[in-house]
C-alpha cells in the first residue's frame, strides 16, 4: 500500500480517478423473458380458443346449459373464446388451472387457492379467490374442474435459460448502442487540480456539450479558451448488428417452442414447411391438450350412467379435417366399401344424417374381386 499512497501523493488527479465508478452492470432484460411466453402460450391460446365443445350421444349433438356455458358465455365477464384462451394460457403457464361453478351458473378460474390431499377420499380446495373475492366454502374435486400439465411452473424451470439469455441479450444490446458513439477528449490548461465546485461544473458543462451533439443535427458551441475538446473516435464498425440481437430473441423462442411441442417454422411464420409443421402442432402439442381438456370435462360434467348411455364431449376445432381438403381421399375410402357415409362425416367432425344410402357400403368395380360374377361370359 505503500507504493499506491505515495503516487496519489504526488498526483491528486489519480486520486480522483480512483473514486469513478467503472463498472458495468449487465441489466436483466425481463421483457425477453415476457415476449418469449406470450408469443408461444398465445400461439397455443389462440388456437385453442377456436374449439366446439358438443355433447354428443351416438354422435348426434345433443343440447344443454353445457354447450351454452362452453361455447358462448362461460361468465359474465368473458365470452368463450377469451375464457379458452385464458384458460389454456393459465394452465401451460402455472401449471394447474383450477375452475369452479358457481350457484348461478358461471365458469370462474380461481386467481389463488389451497389444496388438501387426501389418500382415500377427494381432495379438497379451499380459500379459492377469484379477483379480490375468497369464496368462503370449500370444493372438493368431484365439484371442480381441475387440470395440471407438467412437473413445474414452466417460468420456474426457465427461470435458468431466462437469466443465461438476458445476460448474453444485455451485453450484445450495449456493445450495439456503443458502435455509433460519439467518443472525445477534454483538455484544460491547468497546472492545478480541481476542487470539488469546479469539477462539477466542469462536468455539468460537458455534459450540456455532448446533449448538444447527440439530440442536434447542427450543434454550436462556445470555444472557450484553455478548453478544447477532440472526438478521437466514433466507434463505427464495431459492435453487435441488429440481425444478431433478433438471432438472439429467437433462439430464445425456439427454446421455449421447442418445450412446448410447437415447431420453430410454424411460430416464426415460415411458409416453406407449413403443412408438416402444422401436422406436427396439432399431433404433439394441440391434441395432447385436447385430450387433456376433454377428459377432464368428461370425468366432471357426466355420470358414469350418462357415459355408458352414450353421452360423451366431444372437442371440435382446428384438429379437425377439411373435407375439400380430402375430397380425393374421401372417395377413395367411400367406394372402396371401408367407410360409409355417415362415418365419415363422423370423422370430418359432421353429424350423421338420417338418409339410408349413407348407411350403405359401397364398392366400386375397380375394387371388386376378379371372382365376382360379372354376368355375360360366365353364365
């Protein structure tokens, strides 16, 4: 310490130096992780949101309070689609979604509750609060509609990717903003240091000097004498480009796209491999929710009477085919006697119709066998 001390001695200037603060502090980027969740859980919200829920019994729809409730006014406050959307964003998001019906008939996600599990016996939700209102009694899971969908909280398992991303984000934002910056000297003649009124406004003055250069296009100041500045460098061709930032953002994406089923072409947009990234959506992300959503419902809205009557619901939406899509195909199955009408207007998501030649089998002859008696020649 010695050596140190007696340089300051000598040079107060240094000494001043010695108490700038240099350092950097890289600032988490919360909005990446923001941006990352909302464009993948609204991807999937919004495709979601576009489902039928029908009660069916032998595949004819059936009519109730169910089908008004899920497809047109869950509550007061949302219609179906917004409900669906919130509903699967909540799930994906924290995990567990937890729905109530209340004594006049509205569908409510609960904001917060506590959960009570029992070995033998069904759990039981308590405290359940809904905005600023805690329902004072308490729901057991026969009452309830409730659906988990990992292990974790998806932002707590990417809490670790988020931070590593916001790091490398933040770095490579700063070096961007510092490649087109106006850097410069200040000389002043003079043989004696600075006391702490005059630093200051000699910082204060340069700093009206460089808000001069930076917010105008033409800039004149005073030359004062004794005072000269000089700008050694303005940083051009250094740094991060714009391009590499949105690299960046999405890979970030892809990460989380990847988590959740989607692939990366069809969040991005990309047209060039649409149709087997939208195969891919629906087989692996889309109807695994489906399934999920469509069990539970029918587990809580029907008895096990009503299930083995025939009563079932029945999620219809983007999963489903498109019949002009399939015309060819179609075809091919009615006239080679493997399907008749009316299962396959079951399977393009159409109910069957009372009309008795859809209820018939019918081959054509290019699938006819060579010993079908044909007639002429062979009688």
């Amino acid at each position: 310490m010695g050596l140190i001390d007696s340089v300051l001695r000598r040079n107060k200037e240094l000494e001043t130096l010695f108490d700038l603060d240099l350092t950097d502090e890289t600032i988490h980027r919360a909005y990446l992780k923001k941006m990352a969740l909302e464009t993948c859980l609204n991807f999937i919200g919004r495709t979601i949101s576009q489902s039928e829920f029908r009660m069916v019994k032998e595949n004819k729809r059936v009519f109730n309070d169910w089908d008004y409730l899920l497809n047109v006014r869950p509550n007061t406050d949302q219609s179906a689609a917004d409900f669906w959307h919130s509903f699967i964003y909540r799930l994906i998001d924290e995990n567990e979604i937890l729905v109530v019906l209340t004594d006049d008939n509205n569908l409510l996600m609960a904001d917060s509750f506590t959960r009570d599990e029992y070995a033998i016996y069904p759990d039981v939700f308590r405290e359940v609060t809904v905005k600023d209102y805690m329902f004072k009694r308490t729901f057991r899971m026969d009452e309830v509609i409730y659906i988990t969908y990992n292990n974790e909280k998806l932002t707590r398992f990417m809490d670790g990717l988020f931070s590593d991303y916001a790091d490398l984000f933040s770095r490579m934002l700063e070096i961007s903003l510092r490649k087109n910056q106006i850097r410069g000297t200040v000389a002043i003649d003079s043989t004696q240091s600075l006391d702490t009124e005059s630093q200051t406004k000699l910082q204060n003055f340069i700093n009206k000097l460089f808000n001069s250069f930076r917010k105008n296009s033409v800039a004149l100041v005073p030359k004062l004498k004794g005072f000269e500045y000089d700008e050694v460098a303005n940083g051009e061709g250094s740094g991060q480009s714009v391009e590499e930032l949105a690299k960046v953002k999405k890979s970030l994406i892809d990460d989380i796209a990847n988590i959740l089923g989607i692939p990366n072409a069809l969040i991005h947009g990309e047209l060039a491999e649409y149709d087997t990234s939208i195969k891919a959506y629906i087989k692996f992300c889309i109807d695994p929710l489906v399934k999920k959503v469509k069990d539970e419902l029918n587990a809580k809205l029907l008895s096990k009477e009503e299930y083995q009557q025939g009563f079932k619901l029945e999620v219809r939406g983007i999963a489903e085919l498109n019949p002009l899509e399939l015309a060819d195909a179609v075809d091919k199955l009615r006239a080679s006697g493997v399907y008749n009408g009316n299962e396959i207007r079951v399977k393009l998501g159409d109910e069957p119709k009372d009309i008795p030649s859809l209820e018939e089998y019918v081959l054509t002859k290019n699938y006819e066998s060579k010993d079908t008696d044909k007639g002429g020649e062979n009688e």
